[in-house]
C-alpha cells in the first residue's frame, strides 16, 4: 500500500470528522503506555548522545502531526515536520492537508542545511523506510534502523550502517 493509500485509509476510516481533543487524549494514554515499549534502543541512545553533543534533531516523519509532535516534544529534540490534517470550525478532522513523503523531507532537510550553514557531510539521517531514499541522498551519514528488506538490500550493497 502506497503512503498516500495509508493515510487515506486511516483517515477516512478513523479520523474525518472525529473531535481533534478526543483523539489527543487517546494518544496521550497511548504513549504513555506503549511508546517506551516501543523505543528500538540502539537508535535512541545515539539520539541521547547526539543531544548531549548539543546536535541540531530533527524528526521528518510521514505519521501525523497529533503523534509526532508529542513523541518530538518527550525525546527532546529541536524541531519536527509531520503530516498534517486539517480541521474544521468545530475541532473535527476534516481533510489531508500533507503527507509528509521521502520528497518533502528532503526538501525539508536542504532548507534547513542551508539555515544552519551545514554541509552534507555533518548530516546523519536514520530511518527504517525505502520511503526516504531521497532523504538518505542529502545526507553524508546514512543510517538504516531495522529496515525493510528493500532498504536493507541497498545498505549491505553500498556498505552503509545499518543498526
């Protein structure tokens, strides 16, 4: 299923016109519950020491705004882009404004090299998804976190790091 599919799914089957407020408070019972769970260690210690090398985080993700921000907000990083929905006068989810794709990150992340005066090579990018190809091509320092086959097939052909 394409990213553009999943989203249209999950938003026309669980999301449109369902109250914005009821669904951050799921989340938030949600992540309090699971999202240690399911933190994959190797990758949030090298988060732990990127931050305490006072590292510029960044997280691109394609999952919506209302899971990402505050996953962002708890790991403590400088900023994060998301899919965003949009909703309507009365706080209900109306429609898909952005799917946050491999693309957009990209381009995301070449705005902010160019803001922060930084070259390819002081960039690392982490990701599991084939999605984010050309998220990895910006970047001097490619790292797969438990990718998918399609992507781990790249990482062993060219001899990346894969965690």
């Amino acid at each position: 299923m394409s990213l553009q599919s999943l989203h249209e799914v999950t938003f026309n089957t669980f999301l449109k016109n369902k109250s914005y407020d009821d669904i951050k408070r799921h989340v938030n019972v949600f992540l309090d519950k699971y999202l240690v769970k399911l933190f994959y260690m190797p990758a949030v210690l090298r988060l732990q020491k990127a931050i305490s090398e006072n590292h510029y985080i960044t997280i691109y993700s394609s999952s919506p705004f209302f899971l990402v921000g505050p996953i962002a907000d708890l790991l403590k990083v400088n900023e994060y882009k998301s899919s965003l929905y949009s909703l309507n006068n009365h706080n209900k989810f109306e429609k898909i404004k952005l799917i946050l794709d491999g693309e957009k990150k990209a381009s995301y992340a070449l705005e902010l090299m160019k803001k922060l005066n930084i070259s390819k090579e002081e960039v690392y990018v982490y990701s599991d998804s084939i999605e984010d190809l050309s998220l990895f091509e910006i970047s001097g320092n490619k790292i797969a976190v438990q990718p998918g086959k399609s992507l781990k097939k790249i990482f062993i052909e060219n001899g990346w790091e894969i965690i």
